[in-house]
C-alpha cells in the first residue's frame, strides 16, 4: 500500500492551459485553407505530372496524411463531452416529476461521448424541450401506469453515442406513446394533412414536428406553452442536424438527433447538377448507381419514386429542385441513394458523379436567406463554390417539383 502511495504521489499532474476560443477557432479555420489548398494541388496534377514527378506526388500524399492528423487534432481540442449538458437535466426532471404529479426516473448513457464545443452550446434548448415534452405529454400519471400494468415509475432515457461521422443523441420515454388518430385528426383541422390524404404511422409520427403543430390541450408552462417541437427541429437544423421520432402505443416514444461531429470539416461526395457542383455529405450516402427509366414511376400522391430491391424510393431531381436545366440524358444520369428521416430514403439525380474529398463548411447565412435543401457552402480546390445539400431539407418541397 505505501508503494502504491508513492508511486501515486510521483505520479505528473495533467498540465492545462485556458486558451481563449476565438483562439481556437484561428487555428480551424487556417487548418480549413490548409485543406483547401491541399485538394488544389491535388486537381493541378495531372496524370502526365504524376506519371513524371513520383516523388512529388509522395509528397503530396504525406503533405494530405500530416494535414488530415493535425485537422484531427484540431477537432479534437474543440470536442467536449456532452456530460456538461446532461448534467443539467436530473434537476429539470425532478422538477417536473413535482409539477405533474408523476414518478418519473431518468437515466443518462454514453454522457462521456465528446462533439464539438459550439454544438454542444446549441444543444441545452432543444433537450430541454425534448424532455419536457416526455414528461408532459409521455410519461403517464403513477395510477394510469399501475392500471396499464406498468410501473408506477416512469423512465425517461438521454443517450448519446458516435455513429460514423455523426453523433446520436435520444430521448426515450416507457410511456403511452402517440396518440395517433389525435394527432392526424388535429393536422387535418389545421390543414397540415389534406382531407383524404393517407399516412403511415412513421409520418403521423413525424407531424409532431409540423410548423405551430402542438397536442396541447392549452398554454402550458411545462412543455413549451404549446408551440410545438417544431422549435427542436429548428434548432437542430441550424447546426447541421436532424430530428426524427419513433412512438410505439402503450410502450413510450424515442426522438433522435443526429448531428454532425464537427461544424469545420465535412467529407462529401461531389456532384454536378445542372449549372454547377453540388458536395452531399458521406454520413447520408447509402450507395450510388446510374439511372435506369425502367425502375422510376410514380405514387399515388403524384411523387415520382424509384424502385430499389422491392422497395419504393422518393425521388427529388436536383436540377428540378433548384430550378436548373441540364443537357444530360436521363439513361446517363447517376442516382444518390441517401438516408432520410428514421428508416426512409431519398434518391437524388444528379447529372454526374466526380468523387469524393474534404471540404470546408462556410456558413452561408450572413449573406443569403435560408434555403431549404442547402446546408451550406464551400470553396473546392479549382476554386469553384460548391453548395452543400441538406438531404432532410431536400424532402420539404412542393408535390409538383418533386414529379416534375
């Protein structure tokens, strides 16, 4: 024991510096040029100067390996673990545990998964609405649950983990789940839903998300005075994120976020479409493929789809989207299978395929208005701006374009 104290009291102390953010943020945005520059000298080679100068081209290569390391390293001073916004949330939970009435018990995992700082910042509303709104509105009062023969003891479960180059945030509840019939019958009476429109239960889920959209009996102060969670999905978005839920009636609800693990540097896949290039993030690529007439047709709602294995794809053109013309034909045009909300998937068209690199996110937002389907921008290395899209955004768009 005392050997294991001595040794205990050599061992160094962790060393640290406070170091002023805007500091930091420096040091990205000159290892985002160092990336720039880097992928220009890659399209100045040609196959003749590669064939000529190999050690030039080895040069290059480890010039890319040191830049993708310290780009890593830079990221890596930025991240945080999401624990100093879980922290918050026990307390938030016992207070509305008092105000309802309810035993509600919450759990946190994965509170140790780091992201970047400035993600992290944006996250405290959106979880907080998340949370009340699982306690409001998921979790039942101890008599409902002991009648439906559950626990008098809700639960509510934070989570987070990496996945790829994303991170999954969920809350999770054991309550009653969706009330769906309610929930379509009020997106009818507020013309959200068409009259005789059909939707499947994953849609009549993801209504809850709909503009002004709220269940609220009345102005409530627990989850949110009744203005929806379309606030969450518009947070979210704003820092390159998505949100979609999952309710099973009777055994509870789960909302997902998936965000990105950096707001610096994406890796893409570049296309062009139309009048110019277009980079779609890798984290949303399912896989790639040319088109072929044979499998497009169209949905009963006039949505063009595209059939893959058996199963019916939405289909968005990018250059009907942003309203472009193309002179490619459509037998050699490529199609982008991409992960949509939950489980669904969309196919872009796009007229050609150029490959896959890094790029540099440049917000766009200071200069323009919003635009849904464009997340944001970014110099490639020819010095072109390319326009990165938003793959969730995308699928926000009127019936006629999207069958166009």
């Amino acid at each position: 024991q005392e050997k294991a104290k001595k040794a205990a009291a050599k061992a160094p102390a962790v060393q640290s510096i406070r170091v002023d953010l805007d500091k930091v943020d420096r040091v990205v945005n000159m290892v985002g040029e160092l990336v720039i520059t880097q992928s220009m000298l890659n399209q100045q080679m040609d196959e003749k100067i590669k064939a000529q100068y190999q050690e030039l081209v080895r040069g290059v290569e480890v010039l890319a390996q040191t830049t993708r390391g310290l780009q890593d390293a830079v990221m890596a001073i930025r991240a945080q673990p999401v624990k100093s916004v879980f922290s918050r949330m026990p307390r938030l939970v016992r207070e509305l545990a008092k105000k309802t009435d309810k035993k509600i018990r919450l759990e946190m995992v994965g509170e140790y998964t780091e992201i970047d700082k400035t993600i992290i910042e944006q996250l405290s509303d959106p979880l907080t609405h998340m949370i009340r709104n699982s306690a409001d509105h998921g979790v039942e009062t101890p008599e409902k649950r002991l009648a439906a023969g559950k626990s008098e003891t809700g639960t509510i479960q934070l989570s987070a983990e990496q996945a790829g180059g994303n991170i999954i945030i969920a809350v999770e509840d054991d309550g009653a789940g969706i009330n769906r019939e309610r929930v379509l019958n009020l997106a009818r009476e507020r013309g959200v839903v068409g009259p005789d429109q059909q939707l499947s239960d994953e849609q009549i889920d993801e209504l809850v998300f709909a503009p002004g959209f709220s269940t609220a009996d009345g102005v409530s102060d627990i989850s949110g005075r009744g203005v929806g969670m379309d606030v969450v999905i518009s947070n979210i978005k704003k820092i390159g994120g998505s949100v979609h839920v999952r309710s099973k009636p009777g055994k509870g609800t789960r909302m997902i976020l998936r965000l990105p693990l950096t707001l610096a540097v994406l890796d893409v896949m570049l296309v062009e479409a139309g009048d110019g290039p277009y980079v779609i993030p890798l984290s949303s690529i399912v896989e790639t493929m040319q088109c072929d007439r044979a499998d497009f047709g169209f949905a009963p709602s006039g949505r063009r789809v595209l059939q893959i294995r058996g199963e019916y794809v939405q289909v968005i053109d990018l250059v009907t989207r942003f309203e472009m013309t193309t002179k490619v034909p459509d037998n050699k045009r490529f199609v982008v299978l991409c992960e949509g909300e939950g489980s669904t998937k969309v196919a872009l068209i796009v007229d050609e395929i150029i490959g896959q690199q890094q790029v540099v996110i440049k917000s766009l937002e200071e200069n323009f208005e919003r635009i849904d389907g464009i997340a944001g921008g970014t110099i490639l290395g020819n010095g072109e701006v390319a326009l990165i899209v938003d793959v969730a955004g995308l699928k926000q768009i009127p019936e006629q374009q999207s069958a166009a």
